[in-house]
C-alpha cells in the first residue's frame, strides 16, 4: 500500500515562500515523477513527504493516516539520493543492512534479506567492498538496495541518475522502470530531465515556481498540454511557441505548433523560410529555420534524411489538427 | 646528466640543512652516549672534553638502565602522554560536536574556545599551579574552603545538623606532592591542547556529507546511532591526526613539570635528560637515544592502534 494525499502543503523558507499550498494525490502504484526546471521546488516537495523539511502548513496522509508530525523513518518510505549518500565506512553488504541492524532485527534475517536484494540488483559479487571501490552505477544499485530490504510503502528517488554518464542512465532507467513493474510499489521521482519524466512516469507532476503546472499521464501531457508552459517543457525539440498575426488568424494569443507535426517542403507551403542548421542523426533530421517572420527560429522534424544546405529556402506546413493554442494568459484554449 | 644536474644543485641547500639540523645533533648525541664526558670533574678532569679515548661502550646505558628514576621517568612519559590523548579527543569530539550546530554567538564562542592554546607553556603551568590548584590561594583552595564554611554552616541548623556533621570536613589538595603532580600536569596540558583537537574536528565536521545523515535519519537511525556509525567513523582521520601530532608534542613536555614540582615524583625523560645534562653528558646522551627510541615505539604503536580501530 502506499497512497500519498498533500492536503494544502506549503513551505516558506523565511519570508520566502518557495511551495505556495498545492494539491496532489498520488494513488497506490502509481509511478509519480516531479518534473521542472531547477529551482522549481520539486526536490523540496519530495523532502517534505520524506519529512526531511518541515511543512510551513498543510498536511501529508500516507494510507489515509496523517503523518505530517510523523518522524521520516517511521512514514514506511525509502529514499533514493542524488549523491547516492552510502555510508564510506561500511561495505556494501553492512549499508544495505543497515535500516534492518537500525530497527534492531534479527541478523540471521539481515543477512537473508540483503542477499535477496543484492541477488535481484547483481551486487552479489561486491557485497564485501566499499562504496569507494563501486562505479557509479554499481554505487546507485547499493542505494536502491538499501531503499528495497526495508520494503517501503514507496520509493522516492531525488534525481537518481544525474551523476550517471549518458548510457548508463538509459540502462539504470530500464532497470527502475523494471522494478516498478515487478513490485508495484508506489514511486515518486524527481528530475529535471523530461525525457526520464516521459519514459518512465504513469503520472507526470510539471511544477514551475512551486506551482503544479499541470498532472497528467506522459500522452495528456503531449497532446494536450495546459499551458504555454508544459507545451515548451515536455517534447524534445521543443515545441515552437509564437504569439502574432499567425495566431491571431486561429483566434489565439499564442500558438504551438510541435516540430514533428511540421510538413516540409522545398517548393511550396504555408510559411517560407531559410535554412540554418541541419542536424542529422540518421533516423531523424532536425531542421532549424530562420527567416520564417513567425519566431527567431522553428525547429522542423523530419523522418529519415533530407539533403539541404544551409540557407535553402524551404516551405513549412504545419498539421492543421495539431496546433495548440492559447490565450493571453497561457492557457489552453479547448 | 645535465638535465639533473639543475635540480639537485637547488635542492643542495634544503639536503645540507636537513643534515646539518638532524643527523650532526643525532651523530652527536650517539658519539656522546658511547664516551665518558662530564662537564665538570675535579677527580678526572680528562673527562671534561669528549674524546674517543674516554670510550665508554654501553657502560653510560647501563648507568641509566640501573638510575632509580629511568623507569619513574618512562612510566610517568607513557602515563601523562597518554592521559592527554584520552582526554583530549574525547573533550575535543564532545566540544566540536557540540559547537558544530549554529547558535548565536558561535563566532565568539569558537575564538575562545581556541585561545587557550595561544597560552605559552610556562605560562599556562604557573597560571594553574598557582592560581588555579593551589590548595591555599587558588581556586581549588578557596572553593575547599567555601564548601567548609557552608557545610558548617548547615552542621549548625537545628534538626539536619546531626546529619551534616557525619560530612567529613574537606581537604584541599597539594598538586605539587610526589603523588599528584603529574595529575596537575594532566590537566593543564589537557586544557591546553583541547583546543587543538576541537579545531581539526570542527573542521573535519564541516566537510561531513548532510546527505549520509539524511540518509541514516530516514533508515531509522537515532542521533547515537549517526553519531557511531557515520560520525565516528568519518573523524577517524582526524583522530589520528591529533593523537600523532600531540604524541610527538607531549613526549618532550618541561616547562609544565619543572614548574609544578622541579621533577618531584614526577619526571619524564626529557625532563631526565636535563638533570643528567647538569653534569654527566654521556648519561644525557644515552638518556635521550632511549627517549628517541621510545618516541618511534610510541608513534609506530599509536598509528597502528588508530588506524586500525577507526579507519573502516
């Protein structure tokens, strides 16, 4: 079981106040991710269920039980930390142990339980070394054994794969994906990458200043995004935003217009313009286009490859069903 | 050839000083212990310049060997050396824990706490024996006093006073007796070099990482249980640090013992050697071979200890 509920949570530090009162459910099962640009309060978010940080007011329900003046160990939850946090001094089979040796158990059952996880994360070859000695992968696996031996209600994950190289997070992501499927526990991650966000989460939370921006499924969150906002933030390229007499024409303030719903064309189209950068990656061109009178730049996508030079003209046409608009405040406009 | 040749000419001056500053005294010291040689003899007065034709053998560390206060003067080095070390780490690990979290004043706090070991050592000895431990005039003297004076001032009262008057009457305490002078040395060198050890904790602290401690807050961990198991752990270093440094410092202490009791039933071999080296050059001499040996024994057998209990 593991049903997180903030009721009204909000945190000042001081006179500033970085969460204003928000709203969210987090349903048993479900693999939650917290996405934002840093400085969002997304990490802050995540310490305040953990109960590292103090809530300014509001109230946290773990299984409909208030836990708000709960201490962090006894909430049943688990963290994963950016810096992995092992402890230096102890091997790798005495840090996974350790929140069992904490609740005093017994160590016939401490050993059991560590060689489980070890077996199900492959640790079983390094249980005898220290954290210095482990890769970075290997060290983030340490960590999520130790989250695992104390069979939490939920997980929390603070940016667990930032410290990874490029190929190692795409593995360590699979592996997370993995054990949600396996165990069904509630997760929350927090990250800064939408494509972590995109890949992994049944339940996307986009937070901007403190403010929850929009909760949707990854797919919600694509094809219909609230706001100016989390249209630019999740897709990669970015969505191209631009608000003039193109929008107007549409009745919107601003419009989006996704790089992979943008025909191309050398000869004819709705909007002309020049040629910047091509990059291509084989499977994909991206086309950066300047000179369009619409923005400084639109990125087109295309399938496969196409052989242009810089500054071709080229003709752009967006896909008529695709466009999102919004209103002058940002707001999705149905 | 040349290519080195650069080098080992600039490093020459370094190498020349090293040799003139530690292998000439030690040669010496060696030459010495081997030779009879006495500063002033009216008996033998060939005996008052050093000279191979006064060779002696072994006989001066025999002559030391067999001296009444040699094993007086290792014991007494062992126990005051290693009672400061007790002291000091644990005062010093208490005391940074405790000014590691913020309060107000704790700039003001930390300055004084580390000022008394701007205190020079002759001066900090005769502060404390005299004002401090003086049975009479010292602190010690007049708080023995004033508890006296109050207790008898209850033996007085009416119904407890049958009770007050089995309290014994206490007795101020002479710090520079044979027995106890080498407890008043303990203590003064222990306020003095406490700081010390606050300061390369409190830093070593600072550096500890918040997240590890995050980490054991939400795996169940009390306050004793970070403290044991990431704390300790992480001051190992540190530890070793301060209890080789001040090792080496405590094995030559003098100011503090010619000052509280002129070596009264409390010598070390330093402070051997300078009664040896009021005449007899050749004991001195042997004297401090053994107190380099000692030394080396210590230092080797500490790190070890340390190393091995803190450092996993």
């Amino acid at each position: 079981m593991g049903r997180i509920v903030l009721d009204q949570v909000s945190k000042s530090f001081g006179d500033v106040e970085v969460i204003p009162p928000l709203d969210l459910t987090i349903e048993d099962g479900e693999f939650a991710v917290f996405v934002g640009p840093s400085g969002c309060g997304k990490s802050t978010l995540l310490r305040m269920i953990a109960g590292l940080e103090e809530l300014t007011s509001g109230a946290i329900e773990i299984d409909d039980e208030d836990v708000t003046s709960v201490s962090p160990s006894k909430r049943g939850l688990a963290m994963v930390f950016q810096s992995y946090a092992l402890y230096p001094h102890m091997t790798v089979r005495k840090n996974i142990g350790f929140p069992l040796r904490m609740e005093k158990m017994d160590q016939a059952e401490i050993d059991k339980r560590v060689e489980t996880a070890a077996q199900s994360l492959n640790l079983m070859d390094y249980l005898d070394r220290k954290p210095g000695q482990l890769s970075g992968g290997q060290r983030q696996r340490v960590a999520i054994g130790r989250a695992i031996v104390r069979d939490p209600s939920a997980f929390l994950f603070d940016e667990p794969l930032s410290n990874l190289d490029a190929a190692l997070r795409v593995g360590m992501r699979l592996e997370i994906s993995e054990m949600h499927e396996r165990m069904q526990t509630t997760m929350i991650y927090v990250t800064h990458d939408q494509v972590e966000a995109m890949t992994m989460a049944n339940k996307i939370v986009v937070l901007q200043a403190g403010v929850i921006e929009q909760v949707g499924s990854p797919l919600d969150l694509y094809h219909k995004p609230q706001n100016v906002f989390v249209a630019g933030f999740i897709g990669s390229p970015k969505m191209n935003i631009f608000s003039g007499p193109e929008a107007e024409k549409l009745g919107a303030h601003t419009i989006g217009i996704r790089p992979e719903h943008t025909n191309v064309s050398m000869t004819e189209g709705t909007w002309e313009g020049r040629v910047g950068v091509a990059e291509h990656l084989g499977s994909d061109t991206f086309i950066h286009v300047h000179d369009t009178g619409l923005a400084d730049m639109i990125t087109v996508r295309i399938t496969g490859d196409i052989s242009v030079k810089h500054g071709d003209k080229i003709f752009l046409t967006p896909q008529a069903d695709q466009i999102h608009r919004f209103d002058p405040n940002g707001q999705r406009i149905a | 050839m040349s290519d080195r040749k650069l080098p080992r000419l600039l490093q020459t001056p370094a190498v020349l000083l090293l040799l003139v500053w530690m292998l000439i005294p030690l040669g010496m010291t060696l030459y010495f212990s081997f030779i009879r040689y006495v500063l002033n003899s009216l008996r033998r007065p060939e005996w008052t310049s050093p000279s191979l034709s006064n060779w002696r053998g072994f006989g001066n560390y025999e002559f030391v060997l067999k001296s009444k206060d040699f094993v007086l003067a290792i014991q007494n080095s062992l126990f005051i050396v290693c009672s400061i070390l007790f002291l000091t780490v644990i005062l010093g690990i208490l005391i940074a824990v405790l000014i590691n979290k913020s309060f107000p004043g704790q700039g003001i706090v930390r300055v004084l706490l580390i000022s008394p070991f701007f205190v020079m050592p002759a001066v900090n000895a005769v502060l404390w024996i005299n004002m401090i431990l003086d049975p009479v005039l010292g602190l010690q003297g007049i708080a023995v006093a004033g508890t006296n004076d109050i207790l008898d001032g209850l033996r007085q009262m009416p119904v407890l006073g049958g009770f007050f008057s089995l309290w014994p009457e206490f007795e101020p305490i002479s710090f520079r007796a044979t027995q106890t002078s080498a407890i008043a040395v303990i203590m003064m060198v222990t306020w003095q070099w406490t700081p010390f050890a606050v300061l390369i904790f409190m830093t070593s602290l600072q550096s500890e990482d918040q997240q590890q401690k995050e980490a054991a807050v939400l795996d169940g961990a009390s306050t004793w249980s970070q403290f044991r198991f990431l704390t300790l752990p992480h001051l190992g270093r540190p530890i070793a640090i301060v209890v080789m440094i001040q090792a080496i410092f405590h094995l030559s202490l003098y100011a503090e013992i010619e000052i509280v009791s002129r070596g009264n039933g409390n010598k070390n071999l330093p402070y051997l050697i300078g009664e040896f080296a009021n005449n007899n050059i050749g004991a001195a001499s042997a004297t401090g071979i053994f107190a380099v040996i000692l030394a080396n024994i210590v230092a080797i057998f500490l790190l070890r200890m340390v190393g091995k209990t803190l450092m996993e």
